[in-house]
C-alpha cells in the first residue's frame, strides 16, 4: 500500500475528524496540524510499523455549507 486515504471533517464540538478508507483508524484534533501530527503516530500503531504500512497520508477535506436561498 502506497497512502492510506482519510475522510477530514470539520467536528461539531470544533476541530476536525478523520476517518480512514479502507481501515479502522479515527482520530480529532483542534487544528489541521494537529491532526497531521495525530494521524502520522495512528497510522503507525495501525500498521505497527511493518512492510505494509503506507508511505503517504492523503487528506480529502469535507466541508459542509448551508445557506438560505
């Protein structure tokens, strides 16, 4: 596996959440360099560090906009 893809959302309670595709890890922090920072140490105790471990995290961020018409 080259990446590992995360869905990024903005939280309700603030900060942001992300959720991998194809793989049980979640994690939130208040900002997006946090979340880097958080997602880089899931990634590895997801992994444990072995040979499949992706090399790339590739964020796909979401945001959600309503407005009146």
């Amino acid at each position: 596996m080259n990446e590992i893809i995360f869905l990024v959302e903005e939280s309700i309670e603030g900060g942001y959440i992300a959720k991998a595709l194809g793989a049980s890890i979640v994690t939130e922090a208040e900002t997006i360099e946090d979340l880097k920072r958080m997602l880089k140490d899931a990634v590895h105790c997801h992994f444990d560090n072995n040979e499949f471990a992706p090399k790339l995290i590739r964020l796909h961020l979401v945001k959600d906009e309503v407005f009146a018409i």
